[in-house]
C-alpha cells in the first residue's frame, strides 16, 4: 500500500452536501439513453420507437467499434428517440413496463471469475452493454477492447466539490467491488490501482488490487493526477480506468448475471431542498427525483459543478455520474464591483476581505464574475494543478495548434477535469476546460 | 442603482451587434461592467467560478500604487513651495500645489493611452483590457513632475502602441508598456527627464538627485560623503522628501505598496526577492573589488536601495506578470538578472545614472529565453521518461 500526498490544489467551500441519509427509492416510468455521454463515439441505432426491450437489450452501438454496444436498463418500449443539432441523438426515451424483465447472463461466483478467461469476460460485458464503464487515457474515450493497457486505475477518492462518498456509495456491497477488480486484474498484465481517502472504511477490504491512500485538496482524487504521479502516460502508451459506479455495476452484473438497472446518486446543491442519497434507476430524468427544487432559475447539473453538464429537469443522469448538483442561478449585478471589500466573495486569490475572515461555506451561484479577456500568466493555474506540467505553456501550444510542442508539455497526461479549477481561478475567464479538449481532439486526430 | 441599470439596458441594443454604434461596443463594455458586475452566467463546466476577475486584479496594483501617488503629491508640492521661498509648507497646501502639477500629467496618460486601447479594441473586437489602467498610472509616477504635457501624450502613446498592441495586445507583449514608454522619452528628449533641473516643478530650481549627486563623486572620493554633503543621508533618501519622478522618492511610500501586493498575492514575491538579492550580491562584490578611479565601486548595497527609481521598479515594474518570467526558476534567474544588471549600469555607465529602467527592459527581454529553458527541460524529462 502506497502514499500520495497531493500539496496544490484548491477545495472549493461550497454549501450544500448531501446528506448521509439514503431517501426512499426513486420509481421512473421514464428513463433516458444519452449518446453525448460518451466521448467520440457514432451512435447505429439497433432500435426504432415502438420496439420492445429488456433489461440488457442493445439499443445502439459505437459504429467506430460495433463490438462496444449500449442497452437499454429497464424493460418496455422505446419512447421516442430525440434529435438535435444536425439530426444528432440527443436522447432515446425508455418506457419502463415496471416488469424489470432482463435478459440473462452467465452468472458466476468468486471461484469461478478467478478461473474464467479475459475473453469470455470481455464478450459478457460488451454484450450486456457495461463495456462502456471502463475508459481509457489519453482522450477520456471508451476503452478499446482489443487495446492492451499498461495499467488500469480506479480512484474512490474522489476529490470534487460536494461529491458523493464512494464509502456511502458502496454500502458495503465489497463482495460486488471484489469481483469486478477480480476481473479487470484479468484485463490488464500490469497493476489494477485503486486510490483510497486515507482512513477511508475500505482500506481493509479491497482485493486483487494495489492500494494507494491519498490525501490534499481537489484534484487529489481525480484519476488523471494518480495516474500522473504512479503510472504516467507516454506516448503510444494507454491506462484504463473507472469509477466507483463501474466498478459495482461489473460485480453486480457477473455475481448476479442480469443488468444492473439500479443506482444510487447523491443529490447535493444549494438549488434543491432535499439533500441526500437517493436509490435511482439508470437513465433516471432528473425531474422524477424528489429534490424539492427552489423556485426557479436553477441551474441542474449532472455531475459534479467543476466537471459536470448542464442538464434540464426533463434531462436524464448521466451513465457515469453518481451525483445530480442543483445551483441556483441569478443575473444580478452589482455597483462597483470590482473595487468592493468582498466579504463574502469567495476567491482562491486573496484580493477579498474574506480572505482575512473565511466563511466556512459559501453560497455559491452560477455567476461568471467577470467579462472575458485576454490571457494572462498569472501563475495562478501552477498553483492548483499538482502535476509536473506549466499549464500556460500547455494551453499556449494548444492554442498555436503546436503537436510536437503539445506532445512535449504532457498533453497526454491531461485530461480537462484535471484544469476545471484552472477555469475556476482564471482572472480572464477562458474556458480552459475547452481549449484542453480542443488540444486533445486534434491530437487524436493528428498525433 | 436600478437608474444605471436601467440607462444601460437602454444604451446596449444600439452598441450591439445589428446597432448603429456597434463598432462602439468595447468602450460600452468598458463602461458598463466598471459600473455594474456583469450578469453573464457560466456556460458549461465549471458551473461556478472564483469572485476575481482582472479588473479586481488590476485595482490591487492601482490601489498598491497610491502611498506613492499621494506621497508624490505632497512631495511635489512641498519642493516647489520650498524652492519659491516658503521655508515650511502645510501638508495639505503642499499636496494640493502637487495635485495641480501632477493631475494633468495623469489625465493626459489616461486619455491618450485609454485612446489606443480603446481604438485597437474596437478595430480588433475584443474587449478593452484592464491592463492599461495600470500603465496609464505607472508611467506618470516615473516621469518628473516638470514633464510637458504633450511628451506624456507622445511617450503613452508609443508604449501603449510599439510596446503592447503591434505584438498583438495585452498578455502578448514583450516589454513594460510603461517603461518602455519612459524609455523612449528618456532617449528622445533627454532634456525634459534628465539632468539636474527637471525634478522640481519650480523654475528658479535646480539641483542634483540622489543618484547625480553619486555619480559626480570625484575619483578617490566618498561616494557616501559626496551623498551627505548634497544632503542625502539613507534615512532622508528612505523617507523620500527630494526631488525625482514624481512617485519614486520615497522608499516607504512603495513599501507600503509592496506589503499590500504581497498580501494579496497579486504580485510575485520570488521576483522581488531574487532582484533583491541580486542587487545586494552585486553591490557588495563590488564593495569587495574597489575601484581608485570609480567610487561608485563602493557605494554600500542598502544606498542602491533607495536611490533613483530603484524601487519602485522592483515592485511595480518587474513584477508585471506579462514581461516577467512564467515559470517559478524563470522568475528567479529573471530577478537576479535584473539585480545585477541595475548596479552594473549605476557603477560602470555613468552615462546612465538611473540603472533601474534599463535594467529590467533588460530583463523583459531575457524572460522569455528563460521560461524556454525551463520548458525545454520539462520536455525533455518527458522524453527520457519516454524511452
């Protein structure tokens, strides 16, 4: 078992955490398919509106890998499929017939999972459609079933503004958490590592993986920086990885043998009055989740605020997201901003009175808090990004659309939920989340 | 409030797109979010984001800037008074007196420079960057307070023009706009920002600065006696009331700038540091060497201190985080270059009695050499890692 202490980085004090309470399960008629969850893939549609599916019945596929299939949790019919810009899938709406009928699979105990070969477990997870839950590095894409990964991560540390606790998540389900590391341990010839908080419950009870604490402020468990400091990525070179809500829907799947439907999500946020653990099925729409939001001008993310997307009431959970965060959302504005004491404005910077007297919590708005401008090195980003990387020479060469220079700086370490806090802190409001994508896009493409 | 709000909301249709005056929207924007903080809203991750935006950060260096700016003021004031016969002037009549010069020389800055912002924001689209509201304040407290009006205009102008926008505009510039901008003064009317009768806003007066007066010791002579007997102890130089530019007598009115930048973290302490250390370094191996025929070899580390511009450069003007160094051992080096190089220029070219601007134009130029190597050796730990 490991250390990794991480020093920069920046804790956002925000108020509103959920609860650890577990609410009364969530019931959905409806529940949503979102293609634009996952990065780079064409959506085939294996389905039209009307047709009938169980629980684990492929609905669409990755064109660019057939092989990686996307299925429907519940059983019913299909809705009504929803498009957008340019005739893309924006949603494919599910009618749960609330029989949870779903189609069988092998199912296994510990023994047998140790004894089973990668193969076969492989071709059960892409047929069951949770081949998507593990991802690769670099570009954050569904991993290639065929690649051979030099090490798979899977942080339960996870460090972001009011994130839901991967203990509480779990809820002791380890036998589940140690039948899916069993099998990615089958997936890889190098190292499964898992990261902890330090102290956490399930420091005693992981198995078939190499354990690693880590403690500091956000991004302290996000994976990228984990994998930065014990495996890094060089070129050609990729790691895998996933996240607390992967690894029970893989137990859950080979101990039981049907499609893990159900969830459970933290619902956290100063726009929403029930604040806690709620029991969801897969696909959930927001709306259907009793959160007992404030009145209007919210903004509903799913996901975390640094990393999350922005999603209406009538949107759907994200495939990869344990936590729903309600904002609320104003257009004030406010005389002389700028030259204001600023005793409760929240800043990482110290040009606030409240840096002399810190609140414990903030509340916290979707405000923008300023006009774009041009860059300017400021050094604030260095400062919460604890990896051996210069941010601004990054972002610069990105901007130049520099491959070689890009290569060179580390943009294959990066992911843009690693920079969210730059974006955060920026005094120019770039969106540096973005230009760290666009570096990534071209250099899949190009590299 | 709701007034302003509401006359905003009135005005903003016709500087938008589609309006008549859109081409005006970068002066609007200005306007407007000076005012009122903008209600813009973020739009995708990350959903929230930090109160600091470059207008606050900007007005923790103007802020920083105005114990020297009023001290100025009063200095200004209470040299003239005191070279047209009034032996002890009230503060306040000193300042006012002091206002009256100095006002316009910042006015004209702030309109002249705010004049070429404005315009190659208008014709670049983009909004206009609070940056220059530094520059427009730096560059008047490093003039001297007799300077004629239409050189502020010209010397704002080049700076703020040849210095920041022909480089592509704030962010993108090599050099201090500011400095640049005294510098070209300095060489093309060296009349009016140099020699002995410029720094006191009185015509019946002329007399040395602290830094001429070092420099016209006579060989085999102390430079720290010659300094005394035209009436610069350190205290008196520390304390600032002399001739010079018009915010950089005064070591104490810029420290308690420096604290406040420090406080709030706006301005970088290793590059005040190294420079610094630089100086002192320098000056003391000079001390060592000695010199017969140059005394300036042995004028002691704390006399560059507070002599000339010395430091007001180090706290506003090398820590400009556009024309310093980026990276942390970038901005050592960045520092320590700009410390020796200012005692080098004093002690060795007598032709250029304020080493300070010089030196860190210097240094401005040598960051961005620096950052690469940094850079470079990062890529190529990447490599080796690589292989």
């Amino acid at each position: 078992m490991g250390k990794l202490k991480i020093r920069k980085g920046f804790d956002i004090r925000i108020g509103g955490r959920a609860e650890r309470r577990t609410a009364s399960a969530v019931e959905s008629r409806i529940v949503g398919l979102v293609p634009q969850d996952f990065k780079g893939i064409k959506v085939k549609l294996l389905l039209k509106e009307g047709d009938e599916v169980k629980g684990g019945t492929a609905v669409y596929l990755d064109k660019n890998r057939p092989a990686v299939k996307f299925c429907s949790p519940v059983s019913g019919k299909i809705r009504s499929i929803e498009y957008g810009e340019r005739r893309s899938i924006q949603s494919i709406v599910i009618e749960s017939d609330e029989k949870n009928e779903s189609i069988s699979y092998r199912k296994y105990s510990h023994e047998a999972l140790q004894k089973e070969t990668a193969e076969e477990l492989k071709t059960n997870l892409l047929e069951a459609g949770l081949w998507p839950h593990i991802r690769q590095r670099p570009f954050d894409t569904i991993a290639d079933p065929e690649g051979k990964p030099k090490s798979i991560f899977i942080s339960l540390a996870d460090s972001s503004p009011l994130a839901a606790s991967a203990e509480y998540l779990s809820g002791g389900r380890i036998d589940e958490l140690n039948a899916a590391l069993a099998v990615l341990g089958k997936l890889t010839e190098g190292r499964v590592n898992v990261t902890v908080k330090s102290g956490s419950s399930l420091l005693g009870e992981l198995k078939h993986c190499e354990l690693h604490e880590v403690e500091g402020p956000h991004p302290s468990g996000n994976v990228g920086i984990h994998i930065h400091h014990l495996d890094p990525i060089s070129r050609g070179e990729t790691v895998w990885y996933m996240n607390i809500r992967g690894l029970l829907a893989w137990g859950a799947f080979f101990l039981s043998g049907v499609y893990p439907s159900g969830k459970l999500m933290a619902a956290a946020g100063l726009g929403i009055g029930q604040r806690a653990y709620f029991p969801v099925t897969e696909g959930v729409m927001l709306k259907d989740i009793p959160l007992d939001a404030v009145d209007g001008g919210s903004r509903w993310i799913s996901g975390d605020i640094l990393t999350g997307r922005k999603r209406k009431p009538e949107g759907y959970l994200g495939y990869y997201d344990s936590l729903v965060t309600v904002l609320p959302e104003k257009r004030e504005r406010k005389l002389l901003g700028w030259i204001a004491p600023g005793l409760k404005s929240y800043s990482f910077s110290k040009t606030f009175l409240s840096a002399l007297v810190p609140a414990k919590e903030y509340d916290l708005t979707t405000a923008m808090h300023g006009g774009l401008r041009s860059f300017v090195q400021t050094g604030l980003f260095e400062q919460v990004l604890p990896m051996d990387i210069y941010p601004d020479f990054l972002i610069k060469s990105i901007l130049a659309e520099d491959i070689a220079e890009m290569e060179g700086l580390g943009i294959y370490e990066v992911s843009e939920e690693d920079f969210a806090l730059c974006s955060f802190v920026d005094p120019s409001k770039n969106d540096i989340c973005g230009i760290i994508r666009q570096g990534l896009e071209l250099i899949e493409k190009e590299g | 409030m709701k007034f302003i709000e509401n006359t905003l909301k009135k005005i903003e249709p016709h500087v938008s797109k589609g309006g008549k005056f859109h081409v005006l929207f970068p002066l609007f924007e200005m306007v407007d979010t000076l005012l009122l903080t903008t209600p813009a809203v973020t739009l995708a991750g990350p959903h929230v984001r930090d109160r600091i935006d470059l207008k606050r950060l900007m007005s923790m260096v103007i802020i920083s800037l105005m114990p020297a700016l009023f001290f100025g003021a009063y200095n200004v004031g209470a040299r003239a008074m005191i070279a047209e016969g009034i032996a002890n002037p009230a503060i306040l009549d000193a300042f006012a007196r002091g206002m009256w010069q100095i006002l316009p020389i910042i006015v004209v800055s702030y309109a002249a420079g705010g004049f070429w912002e404005v315009l190659f924001a208008v014709i670049r689209k983009h909004e206009v960057n609070e940056g220059f509201f530094v520059t427009g304040m730096l560059f008047p407290l490093v003039l001297p307070p007799t300077i004629p009006l239409w050189q502020v205009a010209v010397g704002i102008s080049f700076g703020v023009v040849i210095g920041k926008e022909v480089f592509g505009g704030t962010g993108m510039n090599v050099l201090n706009p500011a400095l640049l901008a005294r510098a070209f003064l300095f060489f093309a009317y060296p009349a009016n920002i140099s020699g002995d009768k410029v720094w006191v806003a009185s015509d019946a007066f002329s007399g040395a600065t602290p830094l001429s007066a070092a420099a016209a010791t006579e060989a085999g002579g102390s430079v720290v006696d010659s300094l005394m007997r035209a009436g610069y102890s350190l205290q008196e130089m520390f304390l600032g009331n002399h001739g010079g530019s018009i915010g950089e007598t005064s070591t104490l009115a810029i420290l308690i700038g420096a604290v406040f930048l420090l406080l709030t973290r706006t301005a970088s302490w290793r590059v005040m540091l190294a420079t610094l250390l630089g100086t002192l370094g320098t000056a003391l191996l000079f001390n060592m060497i000695g010199s017969s025929t140059n005394p300036l070899m042995s004028l002691p580390p704390q006399h560059h201190l507070v002599m000339g511009g010395y430091m007001f450069g180090l706290v506003f003007m090398t820590t400009d985080p556009v024309s310093a160094a980026a990276t942390h051992t970038g901005k050592w080096l960045y520092g320590l270059l700009i410390g020796m190089m200012v005692v080098l220029i004093r002690t060795l070219n007598p032709a250029y009695p304020e080493g300070m601007m010089l030196a860190i134009l210097f240094g401005n130029v040598f960051a961005p050499l620096f950052d690469y190597y940094v850079v470079q050796a990062n890529i190529k730990r990447r490599k080796r890692r690589a292989q």
